[in-house]
C-alpha cells in the first residue's frame, strides 16, 4: 500500500476512536472535565477506571463521527486548555499510582490566534516535560493521524505504538508539500519521502510496536482490533509494574536520547 492511501485511512472517521478504547478496556470509567485554570476542552477525554481490576488514568484525543460532533470536539484538535487537562490527570495519576494509557488521534493542535494568546507553545512543552517525568508507567498509541506536537505532547511514554494504518509526521503530507515544493496537490509525493507510516517508523525505531489491523490480507473487525490493543496494554503493563522508578524513568530517558 502506498503511503499516501494510509494517510488517507489514517483519516477516516471509522477508525478506532478514544471513547471506544476507553469503553472496551475499562469498566467504571469516570471522565474528569476542565484545566482548573480556563476551560474544558472536549477534544481531550481522560479520566479514570478500572482495567484488569486495576485503576488506570486513560488520556486521549477524540475526533467526532459526525458534523455536529465534529465541531464540538474540534476536529480532534486539542487546544492550552485540552493539553492542561492532560496534565492534570497525569499528576492525579501519578499522586495515585495509576498507570498513564494516552491514545491519539490528531491533524495537530489547535493553530489560531486565540490558541496562541492563551499559550499552546507552553502547554506542549510542559506535557512533554512532565511525561518525561512520572513516576508510573506509560504507554502511547497513536488510533489515527499522528500530527505534529500535538501528538507528540502525548506521546512521549515507556512505549509507544501505532495502529497498523496510522500515520506520526511533523505535519500533514499537504503543508509539507506546499512548503518544500509549493504545492499541497503534491500531498502524495510527500507522503512518500516523510517517512510516516508505521511500518517505517518501526524499522527506525521510532516507535516501538504495531497493532495490526489485517490478518492474511483481510482487514480485522474492529472488536478484533479493541482485543488486541487489550492484550498489548495488559501484558506491557504488567511488564513495566515489574521495574522501579529509578529503571522505569531511565529507560525512557534512554529510549528519547537515542534520536
């Protein structure tokens, strides 16, 4: 397949979505709403529940299937006050000794004024910054579109894995043709050169593992797909509980310095 035609289903409303995730791997969920300091950003869900009879913060970006829906969780394009809230649930996690699940599904964060104003460089930054330092397990899976330090904000954990048909770029395939060769309709020429897909982000190392989504050539069922992320979360998991801190956050320094 070529990359551009996983672009185009890394895009597709179909797809695995956060909410699905959360509501397949968790029983009792509990969504926790608002930053503390402006608002509550619905392109960000997170919150608690119980998985493997364990409690688990779970943080993701949700795009909607719909116009309507769409519209209210911005396109899944997380805004200061989406990313603070991130934040918020992490040191919650961390305070509790929950483990972090972040899952992501964006074109990128939210690029207008107004997120300017308010500090979307900042709020990027300080997640990364804090990511790179809890104190419990983490475990990122990109669903969809990878995009930029939108994804990245949520992105840099103890393992990081992507859906077999998603993509994790600086930017989308059009801005990076219309700024190397100024012309977006050249998107699919881009795509090949960006080395996006997950195929080629794991022969890099980038990442560290891939979800299928075909089994022989013939796509998988979404449940199946559910089950699998499943599987890989609770054996990774148990994996990780199995290190002290100290091993756990020098892995992951480890793991980030080597690029």
């Amino acid at each position: 397949m070529q990359a551009y035609q996983i672009v185009q289903k890394a895009r597709e409303i179909s797809r695995p979505s956060t909410i699905e995730v959360i509501d397949y791997l968790c029983t009792d969920f509990i969504e926790c709403h608002g930053d503390r300091l402006m608002a509550d950003d619905a392109a960000i869900v997170g919150g608690v529940g119980l998985f493997n009879n364990q409690p688990i913060t779970v943080v993701g970006i949700q795009k909607g299937n719909n116009t309507k829906e769409n519209i209210r969780r911005n396109f899944g394009s997380a805004g200061p006050a989406g990313y603070r809230k991130a934040q918020r649930l992490m040191k919650q996690a961390e305070k509790f000794n929950r483990p972090v699940l972040t899952l992501i599904n964006t074109a990128g964060a939210y690029a207008a004024p107004e997120s300017e104003d308010y500090g979307i460089g900042e709020a990027i930054a300080s997640s990364l910054l804090l990511m790179s330092e809890l104190k419990v397990p983490t475990i990122a899976i990109i669903l969809g579109e990878g995009g930029s330090g939108g994804a990245i904000a949520l992105a840099l954990s103890d393992r990081v894995w992507m859906l077999e048909n998603s993509i994790y770029s600086i930017l989308s395939p059009e801005g990076f043709a219309s700024i190397l060769w100024k012309d977006s309709k050249l998107a699919s020429q881009a795509a090949d050169v960006m080395k996006l897909t997950a195929a080629e982000l794991l022969e890099m190392k980038v990442i560290d593992q891939i979800i299928p989504e075909s089994h022989n050539g013939k796509a998988l069922s979404k449940d199946a797909i559910l089950a699998e992320i499943d599987r890989n979360v609770r054996k990774t998991f148990e994996e990780l509980n199995q290190l002290s801190i100290e091993e756990l956050l020098q892995a992951r320094h480890e793991r980030f310095r080597k690029y």
